[in-house]
C-alpha cells in the first residue's frame, strides 16, 4: 500500500488494486513468492492490473502512458531489508 501511495495513487485507488490482487495472486502474502504485475492505464484513464509484460510495458511507454511495476519479489525484498535494520 506504501508503495502504490508513494507513487501519488489515491488511497482509494491503492486499496481497489490491492483488493484486485488479492483475486489475482492468492499467495500474495507468502513471503518471497509472487509474481511480478504493472498497473496500466486504460483507454477509459482508469488503471488495470496486469501479468507483467515488458514488451507491452516499453509499448505503453513509448505512448505516454503510465506503467507502475509492480514487482511482489522485489517489494519482500524491500521489506526483509527495513525489516533487518
């Protein structure tokens, strides 16, 4: 959630992607397992998540839109970190 805040998403928005996943990625709560997704911004200016992709990711860029990754192993990782200081 810190980090989708920190991202400048919405509060509401933030939990509306968590909730959605959730229903994608059940083991999301599973430390160091995951798999890695990106918000994307739709036709609609509405954000999707999405399977990480990075061909579709560089496509989005190069047409100005918003790619947030998110990436569940590199996040635990973040977390194992602060955890340990």
């Amino acid at each position: 959630m810190v980090y989708w805040l920190s991202t400048g998403i919405s509060f509401d928005v933030a939990c509306f992607i968590l909730k959605q996943l959730k229903e994608q990625e059940p083991e999301l709560f599973i430390f160091g397992q995951g798999k890695r997704f990106m918000l994307l911004l739709s036709q609609d200016d509405s954000l999707s998540l999405v399977e990480f992709d990075r061909k579709r990711a560089i496509a989005s860029l190069d047409e100005g839109k918003a790619v947030i990754p998110v990436w569940l192993d590199v996040i635990y990782q973040q977390l194992v970190l602060k955890l340990t200081y």
